[in-house]
C-alpha cells in the first residue's frame, strides 16, 4: 500500500509522524503518515487527490472518539488535537453534504461515489421508502453491478446474492428481479446509478443522518437536516418540516438542543434532549453546517454561531468552505477530460460462478455494519413494503446509538423506533441493568457478614458489670435497718450531718455561679445575636452593592445596544439574537414611548404653569 508522507511548514522530527487510516465508500483503505500539526483539509485533499475529485464540497471525513461519539473532522483545525482516540488513526471518507438536485453534479465520478453513499444508506436503514421505491432501487443496483439480465448466466436467486436492504423479502426480491430484466435492460452502469440518484432524491430520508433524542414529552424522535430544512421524524413518519428560511437559531445548553424559528408570522421553540452533551454539541454542529451550506448565497455571509444566549458565549463555531450554490457553479466551469470511474468487479461478472465465488461476494458486501442486523421481534420491511421498524422493536443489547459506532467505527445512524416506553439505551446501560441483580446478591452476601469481634457499646444488651464485695447486698439492705445502726454510732451520725452540710453549701454556691452565669449567658447570646444582625445586614449591603455596580456596568452596555448604531461585531452578534430582538420589540420599545408620553405631559404642564 502507498504510503505518504506530509510536510508542513514547521520543523517537526521524523518520530512525531502519525499513522492515519481511511476508509473509503467502497470499503477499501488507503493510508498516509501527518505530522502533528497536519490539518484536516490535507488529509481530505489526500483522499480527493486519490480519486481525482473536483466536486469534493459534497464530502467529509468522519471519525469515532474513545466514547463511541462520531464527529466530522474539521478541515482548519490540526488533526491531532481532534482525535482523542489512540494511534494509529482511523476515519471514514463519507458523504457530508447530499445534493439538493444530483442532475447539477457535473462529473461522472461524483455521481458514483453519491451512488456508493445511497446504497450504504439503503442497507443501513438510513433510506426509507415504500415497496415499489424499495424494489425500483434495488433494482437500479442491480443493473450498475451486474448488467442485463442473462438467463444463461444468472441463476433464479441471483438477487439473494445481494445485500441491499435491512431485510430482504422473497416478495421484494422477486419485484427486484422483474425490475432488473424488464425495465432496466441495456442500461449502462453510470445510466442506472443516475436513475437511482434521481429516485432517491425525492424521498423524505434521502440525505437525513438520523440522531435519536427526545421532544419535551418524553417521546422518542429522530432530527436531521436536509437541502430543504430541519426534520424531525417519529418512526418512519415527519412530523415537522422546518425549512432553512424559517430557522432563525439553532443553540444547545447541556444535553438541551433548541430550534428557534418562525411558522404561520409566529415565533416557534422546539426542544430536544439528546443522551450526551457531545451528541448535542455534535447535532448542533451538525445543524449549524447544513444551514450555512444550503442557505447562504455565498460563502461570505457565513458567520461566526454561538451556542449560548445574549452575554455568555458559550461554545462558537463557524462552518468553513463553500456553499451549495458556489459549488454548484464551480462545477459548471469544470473543463477537464472525465477521469476514469473504477467500479467494483460486479460490472464485468456476468456468471453465476463468479457470483459464488466467495471473495467476490466478500467484496461485493459492505463490512459488517455497525448496527447488527434484526433480532427477533425486529422487522425492517412491513408487509406492505415500506421500510420501518414496527412498534413492538426492542433495541439489541449491541446496538449503538447514532452518534455512538460499534465495532466498524462509521455506521452508526439509523431510523429505529424503540422499545421499553421510548427509551433509547446504550449497551453500557444494558449491561449494567442485566447484571444489577449479581451485584445485588453479592452486596447483600458482604452486609450480612458482621464481625464477632467488634465491640459497640450502645448495641450491648448486658448490664454494667460490677464488682463483688459486698456492694450488691448493700444495695438490698433494708432502709430501717440502715437507720438504726446510724443513729447507733454518735461519731458517724457527726460526720454524717457534717458531710450533709458540707453538700447543702456546695449546692448554694452550684446556684449561685448557676444564677451569675445564666446573667452572663443571657449577655452573651444577645451580644451573638446582635453579631449575627449585624453579618445579615452587611451581607445584604454587599449584596446591594454588588447589583447596583452591575447594574451600572450593564444598563450604559444596553443604551449602547438598543439606542446606538455602533457596527461591532460583538454588538451586531448580540443585536441578531432571537431573544435581544425579543426584548427589543416586546418591553423596551413600549416602555420607551411610556416614558415618553409621560415626559411630555409634566413638560406641557410646567409651561403651561
């Protein structure tokens, strides 16, 4: 395998040379070595420059950090400081952003890889459609990889052979072959790949990477962005259409995700929490970069988003490259001889030998996906043909989230609907619930475990052990005859009534000191309670003074911004928020013609004094 090597301006040793992977549409890899101030747009330069692409603003590298979280690989930033995982690197060369209309892709080669996309997208469940769209598609495969129908060369479940979707039905694959002998016959491969594109592009899934999450009634719902706007989809229906015109501000706090827009002249909040807050940093990248590339003319207008409200920050980021139209007129430009499209052997294999040899059928299946395939109780294809998981679906216990890759680190995205009330879990979490009861028994096995030797006095249930001598039957003595050997003995009746003065003058000095520091006591706890006033009141002085500072810090900030035309960009960032524009409209501006009025009737009543 070619290796090579980038350098970059700085002067970096040869041992600080990384290895990086990447795997393409077709499941093959190619490999470079970076340094570590390599950009991202070098190494997808790299793989352009592999397959001799022009129209290279349709595609993106994504990778997998240690989390299981997908992320796009941003071209201006260095690589190494994206990539959390260890070394050697490894990333997927996908498609990143779907072409409104695939008719304006000027070149062939384009056209292939958006076609190797779509099919990756049928067999992962991405690409939803009814049964005649479904076998019209599959069909469409058939053709760009084998060619006509031959009967001496294909045996009757040839189509068996193909892994197009989820789940293949006898009846669906029956539809395929029809399709493939009938309406199809003397296409060429780029003729049957076009079809399908132009097909494919008027379904509602055509160009939605799903990301599960869950609306504000706790119901399970996939987000996605397309060429026309923000989606939201609940199993295999829409439910909201939002197009990129009516989208003022897409923001996220926490695991919160925000669709701030306008629908029918009303202002219109959606709200969404995702599993992580990386997955709702990354759905909000996601959705920022979808509308700077379909929205904008150009790519001047692009402007820095923050993801927070009008004085924090909070997390910024901006999309950089071209838009849709930029590219769509670059590429009308391109005057160039057409570069070679190498397709994948299916295309020569004519016989049914060949279909059965195993390293062919190895080559013309993806790898496994990162989402297995249907478990029991699971089905992809309802009985009228439309692609959809039916409701009783319990998610597998291996089944990643989108946004979370399994084993092949890249398919991680698909339309679910799922089980246990909505609930979307990730393996983690079904690990951990099916052995919560192990963990149980053995906690209650170590709680039951008590030591003999311990001693704890308040658990004793034994009396004060005492010593002998006497003193347990003196404790059981008779009182009148205690008395009477008193009384018997005039020297102890003396020491007696000594000892009993001797304790009344104690007692009388006890309440004395008692009384004077009751008097003391009494002091101190009104002096303590004056202390504590007093802490009270300068706390709450502090607390005053802290807020009219603020206030007389931030109430010149907003004469600035709602009375002044200063053009700065923090200013003119603050001004476009949805919630300053709120403000503005709905409480300052009445308020400001309150006073107004106010004002001019005290200054008519003065001149008329």
């Amino acid at each position: 395998m070619k290796m090579l090597r980038f350098r970059t301006s700085s002067i970096r040793s040869l041992n600080q040379e990384i290895q990086c992977t990447v795997r393409l549409l077709d499941d093959t890899e190619i490999s470079c070595s970076i340094q570590r101030d390599t950009k991202g747009q070098f190494l997808l330069d790299h793989v352009c420059n592999h397959y001799s692409l022009l129209e290279k603003d349709y595609f993106g590298i994504r990778y997998v950090d240690p989390e299981k979280q997908r992320h796009w690989l941003e071209p201006n930033k260095c690589i190494v400081k994206q990539m959390k995982s260890h070394q050697p690197y490894t990333m997927c060369f996908r498609v990143k952003f779907y072409p409104h209309e695939p008719m304006k892709i000027k070149e062939e080669l384009t056209r292939y890889l958006l076609y190797l996309q779509l099919k990756r997208d049928l067999y992962h469940g991405r690409l939803l459609c009814p049964f005649a769209e479904a076998a019209y598609l599959g069909a469409c495969v058939v053709q760009a990889e084998l060619g006509d129908y031959d009967p001496d060369e294909h045996p009757a479940d040839y189509i068996g052979h193909f892994k197009l979707f989820p789940k293949q039905t006898l009846k669906l694959e029956r539809r395929i072959m029809e399709i493939h002998r009938t309406e199809l016959r003397g296409q060429c491969p780029a003729l049957a790949e076009l079809n399908l594109l132009q097909r494919a592009h008027t379904l509602e899934t055509y160009g939605v990477d799903p990301h599960p999450c869950k609306d504000f009634t706790g119901s399970t719902a996939f987000l996605g962005f397309t060429a026309t706007g923000f989606v939201v989809f609940q199993g295999n229906k829409r439910i909201h259409l939002l197009k990129w015109a009516d989208v003022s501000k897409l923001k996220f706090e926490g695991k919160t995700f925000y669709v701030i827009g306008i629908q029918k002249e009303k202002k219109l909040v959606l709200t969404f929490h995702t599993s992580t807050p990386a997955a709702c940093k990354h759905l909000w990248k996601c959705g920022v970069e979808n509308q700077a590339f379909y929205k904008c003319a150009k790519s001047s207008q692009i402007r820095t988003v923050s993801s927070s409200n009008v004085f924090f920050k909070g997390s910024r980021f901006r999309y950089s490259g071209r838009v849709a139209k930029e590219v769509i007129e670059a590429s009308s430009k391109i005057q160039r001889d057409p570069p070679a499209v190498h397709r994948s052997n299916f295309a020569q294999s004519r016989s049914y030998n060949s279909l059965s040899n195993k390293h062919l059928i190895m080559n013309m299946e993806p790898l496994l996906p990162a989402l297995p395939g249907p478990i029991e109780g699971e089905e992809l294809t309802t009985e009228c043909g439309v692609m959809a998981l039916k409701d009783s679906v319990h998610l597998s216990p291996l089944r990643p989230l989108h946004g979370q890759a399994g084993p092949g680190g890249e398919e991680g995205g698909q339309f679910c609907v799922p089980g246990e009330q909505g609930g979307l879990k990730p393996a983690s979490e079904e690990l951990q619930t099916h052995s919560e009861p192990e963990d149980q028994e053995a906690e209650a096995e170590e709680a039951l475990t008590i030591s003999e030797l311990a001693y704890s006095p308040c658990a004793s249930m034994l009396p004060t052990p005492v010593e002998d001598g006497g003193g347990v039957d003196l404790l059981f003595q008779s009182p009148v005859k205690l008395l009477k050997e008193l009384h018997a003995d005039r020297q102890l009746e003396a020491e007696l009534e000594e000892e009993l003065g001797a304790g009344q003058r104690a007692e009388g000095a006890e309440l004395r000191a008692a009384a004077a520091g009751g008097a003391l006591g009494g002091g101190v706890r009104r002096l303590a309670g004056h202390a504590q006033t007093g802490a009270c009141l300068r706390s709450l002085a502090r607390l005053l003074l802290v807020g009219l500072g603020l206030l007389l810090v931030l109430l010149p900030l907003l004469l600035v911004l709602l009375e002044s035309d200063i053009d700065v960009s923090f200013l003119r960032d603050i001004r476009q928020t949805p919630e300053f524009q709120q403000f503005h409209y709905e409480y300052y501006c009445p308020l400001r013609r309150w006073l107004v009025c106010k004002i001019n009737v005290v200054m008519e009543k003065l001149g008329a004094d």
